[in-house]
C-alpha cells in the first residue's frame, strides 16, 4: 500500500508509480494493467465496497471536470482538483488500467480517448469511468469490471454520443447507479440501454497456489467427470480420468502421455478454483497424526458422509462410526498405516483404509508426517546432495525413480544422514 500526503498523489500502471512526488515500485492494491490470478494486497489491504463511480470528462471550455457521479459530491471539488491530472492523463497512459491512491481514496479508471474531427471541438473526446474505494481496500477484482464497462460505454459514445451529449447525462447516472447497487450487493449486474446489454460480474481474486510438484497427488472435489468434456481446456480433457486421490503427479503425466509441465500448470489452475486438493502420496509405510476428529463425531453429516465415502463394498452395511473412529485415532507419531492395517483388519469391517486416508486428509482428520534425511558429513556425493532437509523422501524417490524402501536401505547404511519427521 501507499502513503501519501494531502499534495501527492501515486498512480499505477502496473509497470510502476508516476507522478507527485512519489516514484516506487506498485505494490499489492495499487495495481495497473493487472494480471493473471494474483492480484492480493499486500499492508492490511481488505476487501471494500465500491463507495462511488463517476465519470470525468475534459471539457474544452472548464477543462477536467466530472460529469457524473453516484453518489453525488463523493469526490469533493478540492479532491478532484487535485488529482485530476491522473484522471485524465496523457495519450500514452490511455486504454489501460491506472489506480489512484490519493486523498484517503483510491480511484481506479481507465482512461480513453476518442478521435473525430467533426465530431469534437478539440477533435477527440477524452474521458474516464472511475470507481472509488477506500484507501486501503483491495481493488484488482474491479478492473476487469470498470475496462468492460469502459469498452460498453466508449461504444455508445461512438453510435450515438451517449456520454458527450449533456441530455443523457441522467440516463448515465442510472446506469451507474444500478451498477453500484447490484455489484454491492450480488456481485453481478446487467445494463439494458436500448439494443445494448451488458453483463458485469465481479470475479474475487485469490493467491496463486504454492507450485505443484511431481510427488504431489491431486484429489477431485467436485464432480467434474459428469460435466461436459467440451467445457475443459484440452489438457483437463486428458488429464481428468487418471486424477483420482491415489495417482501423483509424475504418473498422471506418464499415463496420460502429456508433458510433466502441461500437467502441473493444469492442475495449480485447477487447484486455484478450488476443484482440486494437493494430498501426499499414499503408501503403507506413511506415519498420520490426527487433529479435529472431534469433528467427526459432533457433525452427524460428516460422519455419514465418511460412512459411505469408506466403505469398500458400498452395498453391503456401512462401517460404523465407533470403527472408523477408532481406525483414525490410531493414528500417531511412529506407528505406519500398514501397522494400523494389521492390527485392525479394516477390509473385515467393510472399510476401505486407502478412501479412509483419503476422506481424512481431505477433511484435515489427518495430516500426514514427511520424512526429510538430511546429510551431516563434509562433502555430500550422488544422492546425498539432496538430502539437505528440504526435500521428503516422497519428492526424492520421484526424482529419482526408486522405491522408498531402497531410499531407506540406503539411508540406514550411511552414518552420516540424520532423517527429521516433520
């Protein structure tokens, strides 16, 4: 975020801050020409309502001036004078993005210009659609919203002079009026304005997902094989039948014959809008922990959401909540999942251990615990270059293409790797 005094402003292009007698580098809210699916503020930044849109034009006579805005004299005169210069700013900052963070308010607008001789006294038109926020608020998730806006406005300005003609200027401030309203209040909104309509959604961006790696394994939580598979991108499309809670990510890629990168950078997507979930290999050897499995007992729903999840044969009786309780609370530093397995005989209570691993990790039942060898001789040689402790056996044995069980042979010879649980 930025702090600015009454006589300075800062404005983003996303390329950097210009103007006043601030110059720095853009940072969290005050993003321009924003990009991708990131976008999150960074100084206590926090999710705002828009308090006010305008529209501000140069008039050949007044100069910069705003034309319209809801509610009125949100932007006081004095505020405006001051900052108009970024409002309206020269030809290279036109048609892009540009925040405002000025005055205990920050502005964002994309200012456009249009040319026509005969049409304007100064041979274009020069304006910009502003939405106004509190200082602090996040503002990237309206971007989107104020440029389209824009392009719907710049293209009745074209047909019909709609914003330069002063009888319309009421028309105009019932569009923005139904804007503020509904995108406050439902996050979509829907302008009719003779054959003209336009459809405004609001679209809250979120942090990028942490990269996905080789090891990983993703879990499906929606439903996504009865959609239509036209409605996915076409690495989704290849990748879907072989994501299933069990598969990581280096045998999905090898089994769908798609390149390891293409696959990753898929399913980060898919992660991102929350359908997929990033759970550690399965294997037999794994050592759980539990925490809130409290839960499961105190929410009737969860807990017959787990009966039917687990049970092996769904046709037969369904386990009962006592045996999958006391399957989870065995979970604890030192004893593996095979341990558990043959003590408890899950397959004789119609339990599935693998779906049972799963729904607990899914539902934060469980965490798994890594195993990190780390390597305190001199001078590491082969495999004990990456053993530095930042890399769990998982992750190795991906790299490197062999089992766990010959990580460990390996390991328990060596005097000089130390292995952390963590």
């Amino acid at each position: 975020m930025h702090t600015h005094t009454n006589d300075t402003a800062a404005i983003s292009n996303g390329h950097g801050l210009v103007g006043g007698n601030s110059v720095g580098t853009s940072a969290g809210g005050s993003v321009g020409a924003g990009g991708g699916r990131g976008g999150v503020g960074a100084g206590g930044s926090t999710e705002g309502k828009i308090r006010c849109i305008f529209l501000s034009e140069f008039d050949a006579t007044a100069g910069c001036k705003i034309s319209c805005q809801v509610p009125d004299n949100y932007i006081s005169k004095d505020v405006f004078d001051a900052i108009n210069v970024y409002i309206i700013p020269k030809q290279h900052l036109q048609r892009c993005i540009l925040t405002v963070n000025a005055m205990d308010v920050k502005i964002v607008g994309y200012p456009v210009g249009i040319q026509d001789q005969q049409k304007y006294v100064r041979n274009a038109f020069l304006f910009n659609l502003c939405f106004v926020c509190d200082s602090r608020a996040r503002s990237v998730q309206y971007e989107p919203v104020v440029k389209k806006l824009s392009e719907y406005l710049i293209m009745m300005e074209e047909e019909s002079c709609f914003l330069s003609r002063e009888d319309d200027k009421r028309r105009l401030q019932n569009i923005f009026e139904t804007v503020l309203r509904d995108l406050n209040e439902r996050k979509v909104a829907t302008i009719v304005e003779g054959d003209n309509t336009i459809h405004l959604k609001i679209v809250m961006h979120k942090p990028d997902p942490p990269p996905v790696k080789d090891h990983m394994v993703p879990l499906l939580l929606a439903n996504l094989r009865d959609a239509p598979l036209d409605n996915w991108d076409l690495t989704t499309q290849q990748i879907l039948p072989y994501i299933n809670g069990i598969n990581h990510v280096a045998r999905i890629a090898a089994e769908a014959d798609v390149e390891t990168d293409l696959v990753k950078s898929c399913i980060q997507n898919l992660v991102y809008y929350g359908v997929v979930q990033l759970l550690p290999i399965l294997k037999y050897s794994n050592v759980y922990m539990t925490q809130n499995l409290k839960h499961l007992i105190q929410s009737s729903a969860l807990s017959g959401a787990c009966r039917k999840y687990v049970a092996l044969r769904p046709d037969k009786t369904l386990p009962s909540v006592q045996r999958i309780f006391q399957f989870y609370a065995s979970m604890t530093h030192g004893v593996t999942l095979r341990a558990i397995c043959q003590r408890l005989s899950p397959h004789q209570n119609n339990i599935d251990e693998r779906r049972m691993v799963i729904f607990g990790l899914q539902h934060r039942f469980i965490r798994c615990i890594h195993k990190y060898p780390v390597f305190t001789g001199s001078v590491p040689s082969g495999r004990q270059k990456m053993y530095t402790g930042l890399i769990s056996f998982d992750e190795i044995c991906c790299k490197t293409g062999l089992s766990p069980s010959t990580i460990e042979r390996d390991i328990e010879k060596d005097t000089n790797v130390t292995v952390i649980w963590k």
